[in-house]
C-alpha cells in the first residue's frame, strides 16, 4: 500500500526503505519511511512539520534533540494515529541526514 501523500519523501532525497502495513488491530496502519537526505535537520523537520500539520496532525511532548538527533513526536487530533520524525547524522557521510518518519495512521 502506498504511503499518504504527507509522509512522500524529502526533495531528492534517496528512499532506503519504505513501508505500509495494516495494524493487526485493524484501527492503524503501521508506516515506516526511511531516507538518505542532503539537508539540514531543521529544515526536513519544518518540510515535515508543515505537512503534517495540514494533514490533521499536531506535535505533543519535548522536541529531543541530542549531538546526533532529532526527534519530533506527532499525533492526529481527530483519530489516535501518531508518528514520529527522527532526524540523525549519516555516518557515512557528514553532508547527510537519515531521515525516518514513522508510526501508526488511520486508513
């Protein structure tokens, strides 16, 4: 199953894996996408943020930000679905981001 149009990868950025599985519950799916972006953290979090919030979504909780991280929690404010965006160092290439978005949707 396709992944919804706010959760579409970051400009250019190369998708390393991507996923949508029905919740064995059978309320959420369950959506996972991981890529390699060259941006600054802050500004795939705002592509995100910006997404997210037009699709019905509002972050909750402290932002996490350590030396090699971001973390940014979201969660739907008409149905439970929640997602998380998690921004890290490519260790492989200082240039880049490991950008993963993923959670649990409403269908």
């Amino acid at each position: 199953a396709a992944l919804p149009d706010f959760m579409e990868p970051y400009p250019d950025a190369e998708v390393i894996s991507s996923s949508r599985a029905q919740a064995e519950s059978g309320t959420l799916d369950a959506v996972s996408l991981v890529m390699k972006a060259k941006a600054e953290p802050k500004d795939i979090i705002a592509f995100y943020t910006d997404r997210l919030k037009k699709a019905g979504f509002e972050t909750f909780g402290k932002e996490s930000m350590t030396k090699s991280a971001q973390v940014v929690n979201f969660r739907h404010k008409d149905n439970d679905g929640m997602l998380v965006i998690t921004v890290s160092d490519d260790p492989d290439d200082p240039q880049s981001s490991i950008v993963s978005v993923g959670g649990n949707i409403a269908p």
